[in-house]
C-alpha cells in the first residue's frame, strides 16, 4: 500500500498556515499543526497523556540552567512546519517569543508523548531534525520505553537509542552539568 494519497494535496508554507489564521480560515477551535507543508489533525489527549506531560514538566524544571524554560504545548517555527511539541526546551528569555514563536537554533530538546500516536510521532523526527533540533525524546506510554534521537548529520537524527524503565538518560545542553533523568521517573 502506497503511502502517497489517492488525490493530490495542498502544501502550505509556514507564512500561508500564519494567513489562514489570521483570516480566520484556521481558529484556536481547529485543533490543527503544519506538518512538513500538511494541515494535520491534532491527536486527542487522554488523562494518561496530560498527566504524564505534567509529570514530566515537573521533573524537568527545577534541573534548567537559568536561560532555558519549557514551553508546553506551544508552536514552534520551523522550515515546512509548525508542530506543537507536549513540551520544548527552549532558550530564554520568554518575552523575545512575544512576536515569534521559537524555531530550530532555540530549541535544546522536544519531547512528544506518544499513547496512539507513536507512528506519528515517529515520523515527526524528520521534521524536527530537519528543523536543527539538537535532541528530540518519544515518550512511548505503551512500551514504557523513551526514544532519544539525536546527533544531526544531513538533516536527520544519526542516533536512535530506547531507553528502557531502569536506565537513565542525560539531560543535555540546557540542564546542570551531569544531570540524568531516571526513566521510571518519567512514567506514572
């Protein structure tokens, strides 16, 4: 089965997705991301999905150097896309996003919480190392495993590693020095 649909399809620039919400073609009420030039749906969250983004907030912050904050299911700006990571990592201060959402070079890690969405998810690594973001985690709820994608050559993630429950991983650039996240931590 080819994954090429039966009927051709509209690609939007990141400026025509902006347009369309500015004339009121897209509004808060669509729940909506710009994935690679496509209007795609977003997926409906559950109490599992919301509760575990929140945990994992929680577990993040107080570990943040002070120019770093997390955005929470906010728009990000890359080159072909808008997604809406559950959360970013995102260089600070927050009020030089007053005007423009983060894009790429701002971005220190994304995280998705994947329940049903995990091909999606999956797939949106193109996206998200295309977009130059350094570290990009899935949080897969089913497998109770963490996919960490990093190490950009040619616009794609080199790395693929799945952390499981007894295994720690790295925070990364925009942590302390040395911090690790257990991954049970990670889940309820």
């Amino acid at each position: 089965m080819s994954s090429q649909p039966a009927f051709p399809v509209r690609h939007f620039s990141v400026e025509e997705y902006h347009r369309l919400a500015e004339v009121g073609v897209l509004t808060e009420a669509d729940r909506v991301e710009l994935l690679e030039g496509v209007i795609s749906p977003k997926m409906v969250h559950s109490p599992i999905h919301d509760a575990t983004v929140s945990i994992i907030e929680q577990l993040l912050r107080p570990f943040l150097l002070p120019q770093w904050f997390l955005r929470i299911q906010s728009s990000i700006t890359l080159q072909s896309s808008e997604p809406e990571p559950d959360i970013a990592v995102v260089k600070g201060p927050p009020q030089q996003y007053a005007s423009r959402h983060p894009g790429g070079s701002d971005i220190a890690l994304a995280i998705e919480v994947a329940e049903t969405s995990l091909l999606r998810d999956q797939a949106k690594a193109t996206t998200y190392s295309g977009g130059r973001i350094g570290c990009y985690w899935i949080v897969d709820l089913r497998n109770r495993v963490i996919e960490v994608h990093d190490g950009i050559e040619n616009d794609a993630y080199s790395q693929c590693r799945r952390f499981q429950v007894k295994e720690s991983i790295k925070g990364g650039i925009a942590f302390e020095g040395g911090t690790e996240f257990s991954v049970s931590d990670l889940f309820l």
